[in-house]
C-alpha cells in the first residue's frame, strides 16, 4: 500500500512540476515576443511591431477610440498616429501580471511608455494571448 502512496506521490509531484516548467516557459515567450516589439517600434518598424498581433480580421484593439476590429485596419491606425520615429519615440513595456490560463491562452496586464522628446505619454494595456500554430499573438488588446 505505501508503494502505492508513494508511486501517486510522484506522479502527482511530476505533474505539478511540469504544468509549472510550461506555464514559465509560456511567460518567457510572451516577454520575449514584447521584447521584439519594443526593438521594432524603438527601430521605427510599426510591421515588425504588428508581428505580435493575430493576423486576422477577428483581432480587437479598443484604444481612446474605441474598438477596432482587424488586424490591417490595426496596422493603418498605428501609421496614422505614429508617422514618423520622432512620433513614436521610444517605447518601453512594464509587467504588471501575466496569468497562463490555459496552455494555450494567457491574460496580460502591464503598462507602457513612450518617451519622446516633445513629451512622454504612457499607460495601460490588457492583452488576452492565444498560442496560434505554435506561436504566442495578440488577440485582444486595449490600452489606455
């Protein structure tokens, strides 16, 4: 009977360890994606920023303006208000939490920060994450 206990022991200790190694390893995939994108946006490359982003009509991105659905019409509306580096500055994220909710779906809260040399602004941003064909995107994402 104790090698029983024992043997469920392990397994459930295994199990935990591993559910724990993929929800770190999901984390650091999320920063390292917003790494990428602070790099492109601090290099002037508003696309490059757009990689982080679903590529989808179905993308939802609710700024000062309200909801914008599509990931072109995300894309336009970045270059619309960012035209120039001077514009866009240098951008800079902070985590707040990021909670793995699943092995494929993950919620962020965090701000950001742009400083240019006219003023800075920042502010706020919930993400939901969804891991598509292997990669962690943006699906949801409103920033104030």
């Amino acid at each position: 009977m104790s090698k029983l206990i024992l043997s469920f022991f392990v397994v459930v200790v295994s199990l935990s360890t591993q559910a724990q190694m993929t929800k770190t390893i999901a984390e650091e995939q999320i920063k390292l994606v917003m790494k990428f994108q602070e790099s492109a946006w601090n290099r002037g490359d508003i696309s490059g920023f757009m990689d982080g982003y679903w590529n989808s009509d179905s993308l939802l991105f609710i700024g000062s303006k309200g909801p914008t659905y599509g990931y072109s019409k995300t894309l336009t509306n970045y270059l619309k208000s960012y035209p120039t580096p001077e514009k866009m500055g240098q951008l800079t994220f902070g985590f707040v939490k990021i909670e793995i909710l699943s092995e494929n779906q993950a919620f962020v809260v965090g701000a950001w920060h742009l400083q240019r040399e006219e003023d800075d602004l920042g502010g706020h941003f919930t993400l939901l994450w969804r891991k598509l064909d292997g990669e962690w995107k943006i699906v949801i994402d409103h920033s104030s």
